[in-house]
C-alpha cells in the first residue's frame, strides 16, 4: 500500500468488458513529506476519489482483488481518501 496525490482524470471510450462503469484516475506517489516519490500511473478508482485527493493505493495482484468482480485488469487501484497522516520520524 502506498499514498499518492490524485492529479488527473483518464477518459477511455473502450474498456475490457469487466471495466465497464469504472472510473480511471491519474495518481502520483507520495513521500511522507507529500511530495512527488515516484512515476505518475492510472489507477481504478474504488473510493469515490476526486482531484486533489490524496488516497491510499495498492498495486499488482491487490488491485485487481479490489474490485467487483475479482481479477480484473490493472495494475493500481485507489482504496481509500486519506483525511489525515501521522507518523513517529524515521
């Protein structure tokens, strides 16, 4: 699990059959000080997310698990909108 910043929004007119009515959301990871830590990617959106938000992701097999139905084809999905982060400095 990873925390990124949502930046953009994907509109695709054709999808796997199984994706139809999700939504495609442009997110860059973060680091624990909000900034950029990583390439920009397209995740499933799964928590209502909007622009702006920053949310909590998982990658590879726990994407596709996150969704209805299971195993669908994706990499990253956005499972929940952070409201606050707080942790002990390394």
């Amino acid at each position: 699990m990873y925390l990124a910043r949502v930046i953009g929004t994907v509109v695709a007119t054709k999808k796997a059959d199984n994706m139809s009515g999700l939504k495609l959301l442009v997110v860059e990871p973060v680091d624990r000080d909000h900034k950029p830590n990583g390439e920009l990617h397209v995740a499933v959106d799964v928590a209502q997310a909007g622009e702006g938000d920053q949310v909590t992701c998982v990658g590879s097999r726990e994407a596709a698990l996150a969704i209805e139905p299971s195993f669908v084809p994706v990499d990253a999905a956005i499972i929940g909108i952070v409201d606050s982060a707080d942790w002990v400095p390394a």
